[in-house]
C-alpha cells in the first residue's frame, strides 16, 4: 500500500509540473486578426447615374452582394473585426441583406454616420466578434466632386479584448477623380483635409478615453491616398504618414502592413479591372487601403496580406475594385 501511495503522489507531482495551469494559459500569446474591405457595393441610383455621366461600366452589384453574403462564415472562424467601406444602405435592400448575413453568422455590428436622400450614408461599417463597448464617429468636411454626395466620415469602436481596449478606426476619405493627383489637385486637396480631420479625431477619442497601458489605437480603412512607388499622388503617401508619424508623443502612426510584407501590394484593381475583366494600366492600379497602428506596446504583427477574393464563371472576376487587407496581432 505505502508503494502504490509513493507511485501515486509521483504521478501526481509530474503532470503538475508537465501541465500549464489555467494561469499559466492565460499567461500565452492570444492573436487579433483584422480585415479591412471596400465592398464597392454602391446604392442602385448612384450606379446608375455613374453610368450615364461617367460611362461607368456595370457593377454586378446584386450579383456580388449575394456571394459576399455567402462570405461571412467563412470569415466568422478568420477575422475577429472587419471593416467594411462602402456598403451604402442607404434605401439598399440589397446592402442590408449583405449585413443582415454578418448579423447571422455571430457578428456584432455598428454602422454610420446616416445621411438622408440624396445625400448617401458613410457605408462605413465594423464588424466585431468581441464585445463593443460604445461607439462614435465624425463627418468630414471639404468634399469635392460627387464626393459632396458622400458622408465621407471615420467611425470609432471601443471593442473589449481579454486584457486590454482595441480602438479601432474605419474611415473613407475623398477619391480622386484622375490618374494624376499633384498637391494643387482638388480632390488631393480636400484628402489632405480628411487626413488632419482623422488624425485630429483619432488623437480626441484617444484623450476621451483615458487610453493607456496595453490598449491598441489602430486605424483601417480606403484612404484613396496611393502609397505604391511613383503612384499617382506624387509624394502623398509620405506626407501621409509624417502627418500620422506626429499625431501626439504617444501616438506614432506606423503603416504595419508595410512593415510587415517589406513591399508595397496594390489594393485597388489588382493586375485587371474586376468588374469588366478590361486590362488596366499600371497606372491605375493604386494602393489605398490600409492599417496605421498608434501605439507599439503589448504586440507584434504576426502577418499581413492582400486578399483578391477572385472568383470563376461569373462576369466579374472579382468580388470588388478592392482588394482586402488583413493584419494578424500576436498579443502579450
């Protein structure tokens, strides 16, 4: 009997010492994966009159918006947020069944600013399968062109993370409506406002909140500020990012998704255009979609990419003029 009590208290003290504790466990890395897309899932009217003013080619907008429908599940065992851009719901039935379907597979969702007819709704959405804890936005001012239509906005949610706050950001500014933005173009004009506006709205919120100790301050989202080599905004990306490298002392806006690919990827009409499969000039492919991060403590990027979301034997070949960007966190 003493024998097989020895054995039993020999076995008993080895899996305590081979065996992490519920302590130990949550002492281990936990990882945040983040996508942001512009959907281009434009209201049925706005499409219609781009294609009369603008000769703007068909956008399959019904018929994408029930593939990207389909997408969230997929998305639901990936992303633990995603941001979204255009994704107009304004009197868009079919906007609102693309939602309704990420409401369906577990996300929570805040979406906004408003706007009403004709004016269009930001289209800006955030997607999250943490808990937000509250939300705020701001419109920006100074649109040009058929941007004036737009609730061109950047939209805040405070989203609950084990140990920390993650504040995330989800923004669309003024496009432009050439391939060569010089500073003294209009549109880049009107963008080198949205770009102070952000900056000024990221560093409120930041002070509102108390933000401090491991909390994460990221903004995502379409810039429509190219930051590919010789792109069409000479010089643009790197005002951009001085403007956000100075948002306050603690907050250092750094582009991680460069940083951790090491190269730029386009992100706007990738190799062809996706909704005509027209060949486009290299010209016009831009990249546009991104993630600043504020505040450096507390992670590392664990990866980064450029997703097409191709698909076959449709008339598009892809589901939107966007690619997605996603950025995977390791948390310590």
């Amino acid at each position: 009997m003493n024998v097989l009590m020895w054995i039993h208290w020999v076995v008993v003290v080895i899996l305590a010492l081979t065996t992490p504790t519920d302590t130990q466990s949550l002492l281990q890395p936990s990882k945040l994966k983040l996508l942001t897309w512009n959907m281009k899932l434009l209201p049925y009217w706005a499409q219609e009159l781009f294609e009369v003013v603008i000769s703007s080619p068909e956008d399959y907008r019904r018929e994408r918006a029930a593939l990207i429908e389909g997408k969230f599940e997929e998305f639901r065992s990936v992303y633990d947020v995603i941001l979204l851009q255009e994704a107009f719901w304004t009197a868009s039935q079919t906007v609102g069944r693309v939602l309704d379907a990420a409401e369906r597979a577990g996300y929570e969702l805040i979406r906004g600013p408003d706007a009403t007819f004709p004016d269009v709704s930001s289209g800006l959405v955030i997607l999250s399968q943490l808990p937000i804890l509250s939300s705020s936005s701001r419109v920006y001012t100074g649109n040009v062109g058929y941007a004036e239509l737009v609730t061109k906005s950047i939209l805040h949610a405070a989203i609950q993370l084990p140990d920390r706050t993650l504040h995330i950001f989800n923004t669309h500014m003024q496009a432009s409506t050439t391939d060569f933005a010089p500073p003294w173009h209009p549109a880049r004009k009107a963008r080198w406002g949205h770009l102070n506006q952000a900056r000024d709205f990221v560093r409120e919120t930041v002070s509102r909140n108390n933000v401090g100790g491991k909390d994460l301050v990221i903004l995502g989202g379409d810039f429509n500020a190219d930051g590919m080599p010789n792109g069409v905004g000479p010089g643009e990306y790197e005002d951009m990012m001085n403007l956000f490298r100075n948002t306050s002392n603690e907050l250092v806006g750094r582009d991680i998704v460069l940083e951790e690919m090491g190269f730029p990827r386009i992100t706007y009409s990738p190799w062809d255009d996706p909704l005509d499969n027209e060949p486009k000039s290299s010209q016009k492919e831009k990249r546009l979609d991104y993630f600043i991060s504020f505040r450096h403590e507390g992670y590392t990027v664990a990866d980064a990419n450029v997703l097409d979301f191709k698909v076959n034997g449709q008339s598009f070949s892809q589901l939107s003029d966007h690619s997605g960007v996603e950025v995977e966190l390791e948390l310590d």
